[in-house]
C-alpha cells in the first residue's frame, strides 16, 4: 500500500515560522560601544589638560595682604670734620648706613603640592612659604623677560639658600625695549656673593618681573628690600654687598661663614635706612648700558 506524501500546507507553515524566536536586537550600549568609548577617552583627555594646564592658569599663584612701602627715611649727612684738639683722640670715621630696608619676616614653609595658592603679608616678599621641587623653586638663574612672568613661591626658595633677585613692574621703565636691554646686560655684570663667592651661575641672580609692589625695582636678599624707582646698578650692588648671605636660614654647602662677629637675623628696620628712593630719570651712570 503506497502512503501518499503529506505536504504541510501553507497555513502550517505560518504556523511554525511564527513560533521561531524573533532575532535579538543589539543594545544602544553595544550599538554604540565604541563611539562610547572614543568619547569617554576624550573627556579624560580633555579633563587632564584642564587640571594640569588649564587651571593653575585660573587660579592665583599667590596673593598680597600689603604692598611694602617703608618710610622715607631723611638722606644721610656725615658730620663735618671738626680740627682735633690737642691730645683729643679723633672721632672714629662715620660712613653712610648700607642701603636697604627689613622686612618682617614670614617663614620658610614649604608648600605641597608645589603650585598652590600661596598668601604673602609683604610684597615683594623677602622671605615667607615657598615650592621646594625640580622647576618651580628654587628656579634657574637668569633674566626672565615681561612675558615671563615667575611666581614668589619660586624665587623666595632663591632667597632662602643665600641669592639675590632683582625684580620690575609693568608697566614702568624696565618693561621698555630699552629697559628690558639693560635689565638683561646686567647677567654679565653680577658679582660674586659677598660671603661665600658664588659665582653667577645655576640659580643665582634671578632678574623678573613682578608687578605686585609699590615702585618699579626692587632688589632683594632674604629679610631685606632695597626699593628703587630707578634701576641704580651701583646702589643695587652695595645692598647686595652689604646685606647678602647674612640672614638666609640655608646656607650654601661648603662655605664658611666668618666667625668674628656671627650675622644675627634683623629685627628692626636699620637706625639709618637708605635715602627714600626719588623719582628721578635714569640716567648713563646709574642704568647699565643696553645689550
């Protein structure tokens, strides 16, 4: 007996192709998994260079409570040298006081992480809190032009070891082209430091700008300020002279400091200060010629 082939009809096989699973549809995470993960990338990116270039840019690098402006002091006049009576013992010879000003000290902290936001209760500050890492304090020696600028939280760490800076404001005579030549021609005038004979050299002198102060140059060493309105090279060095190496709580590996009479830290402005800085022109004898 011959079995007739049952051929399934059209309405079955709706049937069985209705009870097949439908195809599984991909997520919008797996849809799009790796435009993702291009974005996210980018935003860290992005937040990075925000954090690290961006917004230190925002954010002051320091802030001033006072300007140091110390007052003028009357301009030294030596006594005038009256004949010797006989057998009167001759006055000891008077000399004019060293130029330069004290200013109170602030500290020596060091601030991590280096760049934070550091508050000085003097600017120019001669001493205070300061960054102690590889290229933001102590900073290489050297004349920073006015597109330069380097923050006290450098250069203060300078001060500490023993160096001396010399800074100017903008806008002022030294932010000229010609101010800028003479600024920049004194690098190879500096003399050595007076205690231990430094040489100009890694981080010794610093010349920069700084705009937070109450006249247009002021040169110095750590706890003293010699403000000028003129950039009088010779006044300039005496102070260094006179004050550098004296007060600065670090000093310099092998070098010895002099024994007879031991420098103690000031506390008082000096009896005499220096003449009040005038407002005179600089003129050929007191501006080191441009480069």
């Amino acid at each position: 007996m011959t079995k007739s082939s049952r051929r399934p009809s059209p309405a079955s096989r709706a049937v069985r192709r209705s009870r097949r699973p439908a195809p599984r549809r991909a997520t919008f995470l797996e849809r799009y998994r790796n435009l993702l993960l291009w974005i996210g990338g980018i935003a860290v990116f992005a937040g990075l260079v925000f954090v690290g270039f961006i917004a230190p840019g925002l954010t002051p690098a320091y802030a001033c409570v006072n300007m140091f402006d110390p007052t003028p002091a009357p301009s030294f006049v030596a006594p005038t040298a009256a004949p010797v009576a006989s057998g009167a013992t001759p006055s000891p010879q008077v000399t004019a006081p060293a130029p330069g000003y004290v200013e109170p000290d602030m500290g020596r902290n060091h601030i991590i992480p280096p760049g934070a936001k550091i508050t000085y209760t003097w600017c120019p500050p001669a001493s205070g809190n300061h960054y102690s890492a590889a290229g933001q304090g102590p900073i290489p020696a050297g004349f920073y032009d006015k597109d330069s600028k380097q923050v006290p939280g450098g250069w203060v760490h300078n001060l500490e070891h023993g160096y001396e800076v010399l800074l100017y404001k903008c806008p002022g005579p030294g932010c000229t082209d010609e101010g800028q030549a003479q600024l920049q021609a004194l690098i190879s005038t500096w003399p050595d430091t007076p205690v231990c004979h430094t040489p100009p050299g890694q981080f010794n002198p610093i010349i920069a700008r700084f705009d937070d102060m109450a006249y247009p140059f002021a040169a110095i060493v750590w706890d003293m300020v010699l403000p000028m309105q003129t950039l009088d090279q010779d006044q300039m060095f005496a102070f260094y002279n006179a004050h550098a190496e004296q007060f600065n709580p670090e000093k310099q590996p092998g070098c010895v400091q002099p024994s007879a009479s031991p420098a103690t830290p000031p506390t008082a402005a000096p009896a005499t200060p220096s003449p009040a800085p005038t407002t005179s022109a600089p003129t050929a004898s007191t501006a080191p010629a441009g480069s």
